[in-house]
C-alpha cells in the first residue's frame, strides 16, 4: 500500500470520528435545549391563572341619563372592572334615582356588590337598604338581587320594611325599582311603632359609601 493511500484512509478515518464526535455534542445539546424547553413550557402551563380585575377606579362617580336628564347616580369609593365584563364595589355602592325635576325618588345602599353580566344581575351583600321617598317605605335585609333590565329586586332572605306607622318581617321579597310596590314571600308579621317604644320614630338616610365617617 502506498503512502498517500495509507495516508488518505487515515485522513478519512480521523475526518468521519471528528464527525461522529461533533455529531453527538449536537445531538447531546438538542437533546438539553428540548428538555429545557419543555421544563419551561411545563412551568408555564403550571403558573395559575389571574383572575384579579384588570382595572380599578377609586370614588368613582357614575350617572345614567334618560333624554339628556340625569335619572340615577351610582357612587362609590372602589370598583373593580373584570376581563368577562363583570364589575365588584368591595366597599360597597350608593344608588339615587331621581325625578324629571332632578329630585330623589328612592336610594339603594350596601357594603358590598357583584354584578355578574352573562346574568345581567347585581348582588348586594351587608346592610343592604332599599327606600323609596315617594311612600316612605324602607326595605332592610343582609341579601338583596337587582335585575335592572326588569327593574326589580328580590331576595329569599330575611327582610324588615318599615313604613310610616308600620313595621313588616317575613322571609322572601319582591320589589319594583323605585319600592312602591313589593310583597313579602313568607310574612312572620306586622307590628306598629307603638308596639316598639325602643325603636326611633325614624330612621336616617345611610351614609354614602363616599362620606368620610362611615
């Protein structure tokens, strides 16, 4: 054999392990980019999902109009805003309805409130007080639903209504919007003031979520 064939096949033998040994770093280093890869896309897929609200607004004052005439006010020191359209008051809302002469018709109050919008619906929780002006009437209960769209509320819990000389409880209650009509579900009774020395002859408007001293 002579010396360049001797040559070359040693060459060609020195090339093709050199390959081989390149060959398998890469393939030792895709193996590692892959594994890395999929770690980081576990870790991913891992991370738990925000559902937080993707705004607030502090004291936000929000009215609704009707013909260029404001017919509510909603007021209330935090909302929160959610990806799907819903909306939260943590620390409750303040609601006016007014007349065409911008006079208050009935007020709605609670220390805290959901509004879920594939319900269209607002759930109001904690001291919840509903009072219409125009008969006097005041609705007291821990739970209260208000669909807006149908203009009503109603609830299965507990409620007190207290009108000028009358005091009715009972279970369950079904209200229009402004409280002019409504009736009890389950009725525990009527009583008059006089029946209660204790109690005050009237009550006062709550305080707005806004004032500083609630």
């Amino acid at each position: 054999m002579s010396d360049d064939l001797q040559t070359n096949i040693t060459n060609n033998k020195n090339f093709n392990a050199a390959w081989n040994r390149l060959l398998g770093r890469f393939l030792v280093l895709g193996l590692w980019l892959l594994s890395l890869s999929c770690n980081q896309r576990k870790e991913l897929i891992d991370l738990p999902l925000y559902e937080g609200p993707l705004s607030s607004m502090d004291s936000a004052v929000t009215q609704m109009s009707d013909s260029g005439i404001v017919v509510m006010q909603l007021e209330t020191p935090l909302q929160n805003n959610f990806e799907n359209g819903d909306r939260e008051w943590p620390q409750g809302f303040y609601i006016e309805w007014y007349n065409s002469r911008r006079q208050v018709t009935s007020y709605f109050s609670a220390k805290y409130v959901y509004f879920t919008k594939a319900e269209n619906l607002y759930r109001a929780e904690g001291d919840v007080v509903v009072k219409s002006l125009v008969n006097k009437d005041e609705l007291n209960t821990e739970e209260l639903f208000w669909n807006q769209a149908e203009e009503k509320f109603y609830t299965d819990k507990f409620v007190t209504i207290n009108s000028e000389d009358e005091v009715h409880t009972g279970e369950g209650m079904e209200s229009n919007q402004d409280f002019t009509e409504y009736r009890i579900l389950k009725p525990n009774g009527t009583f008059t003031l006089e029946d209660d020395p204790n109690r005050p002859a009237q009550r006062n408007v709550p305080l707005r979520p806004l004032d500083k001293n609630q």
